[in-house]
C-alpha cells in the first residue's frame, strides 16, 4: 500500500510491514506528514509483557536484561536502586557510532520499525516508550544515526542506541531540517523525554531495525531499478537495430522462471510498434538471426535479478514484524506460567545473507547494462553508429568518457559484492562470539545500488544518442516517449561538453521515478 494521503493513518500492530508501506512512512521525511497510530490490542500487549517485569522486580528474581550486567557481564546481579541508572548506562555506552549519519528517511524507517517489534508484546516495555517512539516519528524528530558501528548481533547495537539517545532527551536529531539536540529538538515537538525503567534500554538496543531500515529502502529501490533496466535495455536494442524476436513468451514458457516471464512481457510491450524494428524484417523473416548475450539475454539476467529481489523482499517483510530483542517476555496463558526466554533473535543472519545475494545480483545487472553501453560507443560492434556517438570522432569523443566511468562504478560494484555475511569477529569478551555482519551488508547493497543507478543513467544517456542516429525511423511508443524524457534534461551531443551534469540529470529522473 501506497500511503498517498493523511486522511488514512498507518495502523501499527506488530505485524509484518510491507516494502511499499516502510518507504511511504520514511519518504514522509521530505514530502509531507504521514500519521501512525498504535491499536489499542498492541497498547494491550505492551502492557501485559511489562507486568511480567513488574512482578519479577517484585519478586526479586534474577532475570538478564533486567536486573543483571551484559554480555560477558550477564552474572553480575545490579541492585533494585541502580536499575534505571543501568539502562541509562547501558544506551550510554553502547551510543558508539561512528561515520556519516543515515538519511532522514533511514531513520524514520528504523522508528517505525523499532516501534512495531514493541508493539507485538514480547519486549516488557511500558506502553509510554511505545508512545513516544511513534509521536518522534509523527512530529517528525529524526534522531542522528551514524551508519557504522554495527556488527548484526546483538542486532544493530550502536545505530538503536543513538536512537534511544534521544529517547532520553540526549544525542542529536534533525527536526524540521535543523540539527539540533536530542532535548532541543523534543522540545520543539512538543514531547518530553523518557526516563528509562528496568528492561527498557535494553529493549531499545537490541534489534535488526538498522540494518532492516537500510535494508528495505534499498530493496523497494531495486525492483525499480530492474523496471528501469528493462526500458534502458530496450532503448539499446533500438538503437542497435536489435530483434525482440528472443523475448517471445514461448521461450520462456519452456522455462517458466517467474521473473523471466515477468522481465519478457515487460520488454515485448515497451518494444511494440517499432519502426526500426519493421526496417530490418525481410518478408516476415527478420535479418537479424540473433544478438549479444547483453540484448537477448535480458530476460533471463533481468528476470533473475527480480527473482532475487523477491526473496529479499520476504525476508524483510517477515523481519519487520519480528520481535528480534532479548530476552522475551511472554505473559501468561491458560495453561502456561509467564516467562522470560533468553535467545538469539536479535542475530541478523537471515538478512545478512539476503544482502549479499541481492548485492551479487544487482552487480550482474550493472555488469550487464556496462556491456550494451561498450556495444553502443564501440565502433567495432555498434551496428553503423558513429565511433563513441559523437558525429566528428576523432576531433571529438563523444561517449568514450562516459563508458569508462560506468566501468570505474561496476568495478566499485563487483569488490562491494564480496560477501560481508562470510565474516565474523568474536566481541564481547568472547561471549558474543559469531556475528552477522549485516549492517555492513545493508550499507554495501545501498552503495552498489546507488552505482547501479548511475550506470542505467549512462546507458539510457547513450541510448537516446544512438536513437537520434536512426532518426527517422521511430523505436516502439514507450521507447520514444522514455527518449522524450531524456531528451527534456539532456540535448543531443553535438559537440564535446561536459557529460557529468547529464548523467547526474538522468539519474534524478530515475530517482523521482520519471522514466
């Protein structure tokens, strides 16, 4: 669900959250105000998972998280009088991030994503904490989120801890696009800070919504770009005089990959009604028996790539609405005394790995667009089209340029696509021994996607320069009015000129959605 206006709240009730719906609340960050409310059944059971802390605290049991140190300090019993200094201590501690912040829409997605893991019930935490964390993200107060310093267990340590920085009325936040102190900026919303009881430091801490938050932003941005990869390569194969004749849904039939069949449809409709594709057919035989791999293998590596993503969409999907805190609290029921479970939820395997496959396979999308952008320049290959697109080669060099920094953007791909899930360090004094890495694959999945996007922006660049060299045989409808929109940012390249700015302007087309 697309949330297009204010008038229909988000209703927050722990379950999961769809992609769509985590980057309807977090673009909220910049065009507009999108209201979340918290139904009363997960007020209720926020409520009924703190009483089981409450009658622990009465009771004098011994219980982690919420009356002990932690990690390799879970032995030492803390006093009943140092408990709210404990959790305090604890967000204080842990506050160690370091490096640029996350954007303003990461951060809303990680509230709204911390807010829904307390909203199933199984954290001990006081409705109010629930409260404020969704009222932070209505009013619009940001907390300042440095990217690194996570290793994916005990979840997303330091990014949730500057978070609940400013929970407690400390740290930094944006509000109303100032940076300003966490306090400072409560203030101006009209919120007060929270002064942490027993286990809810602890609750703040220890989760996935770092990596997750960075994670889906990054993946609904993907399947975009596969939409886009589809219409660059169609742009490609007109301007090459390419035959959709391998996009018939007969061969892909044969082999019923959904995404395939998916990426298949998609190119035989933006291809319809081509004139340049009627201009090489022979009696109804077309004279080109068959293309490169980067033009008639689209279906197959573009429809890989939207499998790829669809499974990366389930597992955040699942993950959203997760309880990925330690330990559990789970109330009472008929039959069953309540307890507090001590696990390992928090570890962020399943999307650390999910990271790394969507890595590998939007670096092979990129791989694959840099191939039709050599096909388009390269004189030796390029079907009758000018050296490097430029009308005087030689006096000018047209595109040369441009395909060695969509090369330079791929290379920088390929080494962000080593795997990052591979690797663990042992912290926490041993106790805390095999981590997931996932945050830094989050981060490496949002770098090479960013790159992906520049390179498409190339492409579609050269492809609209080799289209205006058929001219004036017409591509098919969607084809001509994509080359439209290009040729609205970007004029014809006549003469050498600096071909940064119409690169970064195709790219804003494609990061607004435009194309």
């Amino acid at each position: 669900m697309k949330l297009e206006n204010t008038a229909l709240p988000f209703q927050l009730d722990g379950s999961p959250i769809t992609l769509s719906e985590i980057e309807s609340v977090a673009s909220f960050a910049t065009t507009g105000h999108c209201l979340v409310v918290i139904t009363p059944e997960a007020l209720a059971r926020a409520a009924a998972s703190r009483e089981v802390i409450e009658q622990i605290l009465a009771t004098g049991q011994t219980v982690y998280g919420v009356n002990t140190g932690f990690g390799k300090l879970a032995d030492v019993r803390i006093p009943s009088e140092h408990l709210a200094q404990l959790q305090t201590n604890l967000v204080r501690s842990h506050a160690c991030g370091l490096g640029e912040p996350l954007s303003e829409a990461e951060s809303r997605a990680m509230l709204l994503l911390r807010a829904n893991v307390l909203a199933k019930g199984f954290s001990g935490v006081r409705p109010a904490l629930l409260e404020l964390l969704v009222a932070m993200l209505n009013a619009g107060v940001h907390p300042i989120i440095p990217a690194k310093g996570s290793v994916g267990a005990s979840g997303d340590l330091a990014p949730l801890a500057h978070l609940a920085l400013v929970v407690i009325g400390e740290g930094e936040a944006i509000f109303q696009g100032q940076r300003m102190s966490g306090a400072e900026a409560l203030t101006a919303a009209g919120l007060a800070p929270l002064k942490l009881a027993a286990k809810e430091g602890l609750a703040l801490l220890n989760g996935t919504q770092a990596m997750t938050a960075v994670g889906a932003l990054v993946t609904h941005r993907a399947r975009y770009l596969v939409q886009t990869a589809d219409l660059a390569g169609a742009m490609s194969l007109e301007a090459l005089k390419g035959t959709p004749t391998a996009f018939d849904s007969r061969i892909h039939a044969a082999r019923p990959h959904s995404g395939q069949i998916a990426s298949a449809a998609n190119l035989t409709a933006i291809l319809a009604d081509s004139e340049i594709r009627e201009s090489h057919r022979s009696q109804s035989v077309d004279t080109r028996v068959q293309d490169a791999y980067c033009l008639r293998c689209m279906p197959q590596v573009h429809g890989a790539v939207r499998g790829v993503l669809d499974h990366v969409a389930s597992i955040l999907e699942t993950e959203s609405g997760s309880a990925t805190d330690n330990p559990l609290v789970f109330p009472a029921k008929q039959g069953s005394d309540a307890e507090v479970l001590s696990g390992g939820n928090f570890h962020g395997a399943p999307l650390s790995y999910a990271f790394d496959y969507a890595a590998a396979a939007l670096t092979d999308l990129a791989s694959i667009s840099e191939r039709r952008i050599d096909r388009l320049i390269n004189p030796d290959i390029n079907e009758g089209l000018p050296a490097f697109l430029c009308a005087n080669a030689g006096l000018s060099s047209g595109y040369m340029i441009a395909h060695v920094t969509a090369a330079a953007l791929l290379n920088e791909c390929k080494v962000l696509a080593h795997p990052s899930s591979t690797d663990s360090v042992p912290t926490s004094g041993g106790k805390e021994d095999h981590v997931s890495m996932g945050m830094t694959g989050a981060l490496k999945l949002r770098q090479i996607t960013d790159n992906l996007e520049l390179i498409l922006a190339i492409e579609m660049m050269c492809a609209a320069q080799g289209l205006d060299y058929r001219l004036p045989l017409k591509p098919g409808k969607v084809v001509a009015d994509a080359h439209a929109r290009v040729r609205a940012v970007v004029a014809h390249l006549d003469d050498d000129r600096i071909p940064a700015p119409d690169i970064e302007a195709i790219a804003s087309l494609i990061r607004k959605g435009k194309v």
